[in-house]
C-alpha cells in the first residue's frame, strides 16, 4: 500500500477515534455530572442528557463504521502482510487483542444503549423513580466497563506503533 494512502487511512482512523472515545468520555464524565448542577428536577435531566446522547449517537454511529472499515484496511493492507500473520507474530498477536476488544466494547455499548437506554427514558417519563435508580445502577457499570475497554483499545493501539 502506498505511503501517503496509508498516512490519509492512518489519520482518518485517529480522527474518529478521537470523536468516538474522547464524546463517550466528555457525556460520562463530564455532561452527567454536569446534569445534576443544571436541574434537581429528574425528568429534565434525564431527557436533557438523552436529547444529547441521541445527537452525539449521529457521530459515534458514523465514527464506528469509519473506524471499522479503516481498522480493516489498515490491519489485513498495512500491519499484516499475510493473514496468517494475525496468530503467528506479536503484531498480530496485538492485533487480534485489539479486534476482540473492540467487538466486545461494540457489544457493550450497542447492548446497553439499546437495552437500557429506551427503559430509562420511559422508566423517567412514567416517574418510576426506584426502578430508574436500579437500572440506570447496572447501565452505567456497563458503560464505565466500556470507557474502559476503549482506553484499552487505545493502549492496544499505541502497542502497533512500537512493536
């Protein structure tokens, strides 16, 4: 593959990840900590930090499926010569790390957004306060576990660079 088409593939590759990791980073720690000095008031907040989080999905859906795509073409056109070097050499060994990393975040985030984040706006609507709290518990253990999935990934990333 040439240079410069690497270096474009390269640069567009860290651009989404930057919207993609540094927007779920900002809406945790900072947009919903930020919710409750705005309103006490539960069901602005949590339809406040919805309206948000269904605009910034715009991005992180885009960003994903860049992200995806350029991962691809860098990993089997760039990083690896042969497929085969994926089990056999410690890039590839990284590598792989990286793919099964990012499929399980995928996994997560997909599943929490679309499992629990219909609930918690109904459940903040209908002002089942108690049931709210239980869920929005478990969703943001799982969201916590996917930040940390993606500075992993990003770990795993600074890893191809050196070996």
């Amino acid at each position: 593959m040439e240079a410069w088409l690497v270096s474009v593939l390269l640069w567009t590759h860290i651009f989404f990840a930057i919207i993609f990791i540094g927007g779920s980073y900002f809406m945790w720690l900072v947009l919903w900590p930020a919710s409750f000095k705005v309103t006490d008031e539960e069901k602005q907040r949590t339809r406040f930090v919805g309206v948000v989080a269904k605009r910034f999905a715009y991005f992180s859906h885009a960003s994903l499926l860049i992200l995806v795509v350029s991962g691809l073409v860098l990993a089997f056109a760039w990083y690896l010569p042969q497929p085969s070097d994926l089990f056999t050499t410690l890039s590839g060994h990284i590598l792989l790390a990286k793919m099964i990393t990012v499929a399980a975040m995928i996994f997560i985030v997909y599943g929490n957004n679309l499992y629990h984040g219909k609930r918690i706006m109904r459940l903040s609507r209908e002002g089942k306060k108690e049931e709210l709290q239980k869920l929005r518990r478990t969703s943001h253990v799982l969201s916590f576990a996917s930040l940390g999935l993606m500075a992993l990934i990003v770990v795993l990333a600074a890893a191809l660079q050196v070996y």
